[in-house]
C-alpha cells in the first residue's frame, strides 16, 4: 500500500545487527493521484474557486524542542544558507529564493500539543466560552466563515480546521512524519486533538517496525515498555543510525523521494527529534541537534535547485525550546523555551507572496496560529 515504501533486510541474529539493510522507495499510486485530482475538481466546484492558479506544494519542517537563539548557535550551516536568502528591508532578494525569518514568534503553551495544534488547524485545547469558538473533544476551534468542506460524518468534526483534511480536499498527496511509533503516544497532537489524522504517506509503519525489533532484540517484547517509549541513543551514540542512515536523513530521503515521484500538489509535514535531548549532561544535548544541520542543510541546498521546487514554500520551524530534563532550572532556558524559530523560505519567482508585507511581519509579534 501507500503506507509501506521501505523494506527492512537482516542475515544476522537480530533485527538491529550491523546486517540490518533499510531501502526507502517512494511509489507513484496512480489512483491515488486520480482520486485527488477528482477531489480538488469538486471541491473547486462547491466553493466556486478559482481553478487557473496552480496550488504550491507546502513543506513543514518542524524542529521539535529548538529556540530561536539555539537554532542560531547549533543550526549555523543551516542560518548560512538562510542568510543567503534573506529579505531585506525594502522587501528585496538577492538570491532565486528568499528568507523571511519571524524573530519575534511566541509559544501559545508550554507543551508540544498546544503549539501544533496551533499551527496546523488554528484551535485550542482549551478555552474559556466563546461564541466565536466551536467546541469538539479536545479542542476548541473558530467557527469560521459561510462556505465550509464539509463535516466528518463518523466524528462530527468540520474537514475546515486540520490542515491535513483541508490539504487533502484541495487535492493535495499528504505526509506526516515522526521519528518514532507514536502509536498510542499520549505526547503527540494527532492522538491528542479532535481529529483523525488520515495521511498518503507517513513514517509510522518504518518507525513502529524499529521500534518492535528492538523491543524483540533486547528480550522486552513482554515489558511493559511501549514502542512509542523506546529510546535507541545514548551518551556514547547519540544518533543510532539504521544501515548507516539517521532517523532525520531517512524522513528528508523519504520527501525527495515523494517530490520525485509525485508532480501532484504536495503538502508534507515532518516533526524532527534531533534536538529533542534533555540529557544531564551539557556537552551531549545538542549532538544530534549539529549533526542535523548538516543533513538539513545539504536537503534544502539541493531541494532549492529542482524545477518542481519552484511551486514550494517551505516552512522551517519549531514548537518550543528545550524544557525537559534539567535544562529550565536555568533561567535563560525558561526565556528561550518562548521563542522558537520560525523562517519561511520561498522562490523569489512565486508570484502570491507579497514580499514586502513579509519584510515588515518580520518584525512583529507571531504566533503559530
């Protein structure tokens, strides 16, 4: 199905040997590209849009636990590239591709749900009473305009708010990625919000698979340790890599290869745990963190030169700061937690982004919402 493009390999003892061969191979469904392409029609035609504008693909590149000011000091191959393409004043560009970078973002909440709830349907977990407010369980959403796509019939909820249901609509191939079996995971805003979460293409099944072998490899897989609670590093490997591929060098392979395959209108969105480390010890925190700014810069320095990439916005993010661990005993840490990072990166070429507007936004408060 569309669900299983890898295929795990192992001539060894166990399942997580030095033998142990992973291959991601993205495939086109042609029905599923057909049933899209119909969806978009009808939609287009219930809400009389206008059918002559091409749709941009939409790329989400979440950093899970990074500020802005971390970003800066462990992203630096990342922020050179950004820099490159950075809008001036005047709202100009001096490359083919333009960065706006929202410094003044604030959290909306402490917590991963609440920040990505924000931003990929506009609703709350929780809310005082307000007209302007739909209720569901486990959310509070706006009520919105006149036109609308309609309502899930199976659980009451309007397909107006998730960005997914509204991607899909509009007749876009979706993604969702974790770096981990987030099955079951109380931790995670697609099982702790009002919606269903229903994806073309996801990481979970890859992810649950390493998770269960590794539950079988260490003699675990009748404790009471969950998948989505399996933690492969440690102090001496602070990256475990899969037939010598990174958890976040595998999701960035895994979206080239759907841009590849699908000339469609995509929209992905790829929650990275890199920096996601609250260890003791100070020295160990960001190594994943650095060792990922490598693999997200060579991704977006390529990505930038495909033809297909001139259609995509890509939006480069982070929920919140570090605040696990030992870590927000430090009052700096408390400050940081506050302000992630947000940068939009699009072609200087695309013609529905009005780049001063950018230029001026840059510089006021924002939100995830």
């Amino acid at each position: 199905t569309s669900q299983d493009n890898y295929s795990l390999r192992s001539c060894g003892q166990h399942d997580l040997d030095s033998s142990l061969e992973v291959k991601i191979h993205v495939k086109r469904e042609e029905e599923l590209a057909e049933s899209r392409r119909k969806l978009a029609a009808h939609t287009e035609n219930q809400l009389g849009l206008d059918s002559s504008h091409s749709q941009p693909n939409i790329l989400f590149i979440e950093v899970d636990s990074v500020s802005l000011a971390a970003s800066e000091r462990h992203f630096r191959k990342t922020w050179s590239l950004l820099k490159q393409y950075a809008i001036g004043g005047d709202g100009s560009c001096q490359s083919e591709w333009c960065a706006a970078a929202f410094n003044q973002t604030s959290v909306v909440g402490q917590s991963s749900i609440v920040n990505q709830l924000a931003a990929l349907s506009g609703c709350l977990t929780n809310a005082d009473k307000s007209e302007n407010l739909k209720k569901y369980p486990k959310g509070h959403c706006p009520i919105g305009g006149q036109s609308s796509l309609g309502i899930n019939n199976k659980t009451s909820v309007a397909y107006d708010h998730w960005l997914f249901d509204v991607a899909e609509r509009l007749g876009y191939i979706t993604f969702f990625g974790e770096e981990f079996c987030y099955e079951e995971s109380p931790y995670v805003v697609q099982n702790q919000s009002p919606f269903t979460l229903r994806v073309d293409l996801s990481l979970e099944r890859i992810h649950c698979q390493f998770a269960k072998n590794w539950l079988r490899a260490n003699g675990k897989t009748n404790s009471d340790t969950k998948t989505w609670a399996v933690e492969y590093d440690s102090d001496d490997v602070p990256e475990t890599c899969f037939d010598g591929m990174s958890r976040g060098e595998m999701s960035l392979e895994f979206i080239r290869q759907m841009w590849d395959v699908y000339s469609e209108p995509k929209f992905a969105f790829l929650n990275v745990l890199a920096a996601h480390d609250y260890s003791i010890d100070p020295a160990h925190t960001p190594l994943s963190a650095e060792n990922y700014d490598l693999s997200l810069y060579e991704f977006l320095s390529g990505f930038v030169t495909r033809q297909d990439a001139r259609e995509t916005l890509i939006v480069l993010r982070s929920d919140h700061g570090l605040q696990g661990g030992p870590w927000p005993i430090d009052y700096s840490v408390q400050i940081e937690h506050m302000r992630p990072w947000t940068t939009l990166l699009f072609p200087r070429s695309y013609k529905h982004v009005d780049k001063h507007v950018l230029a001026i936004n840059q510089e006021r408060l924002t939100t995830g919402f």
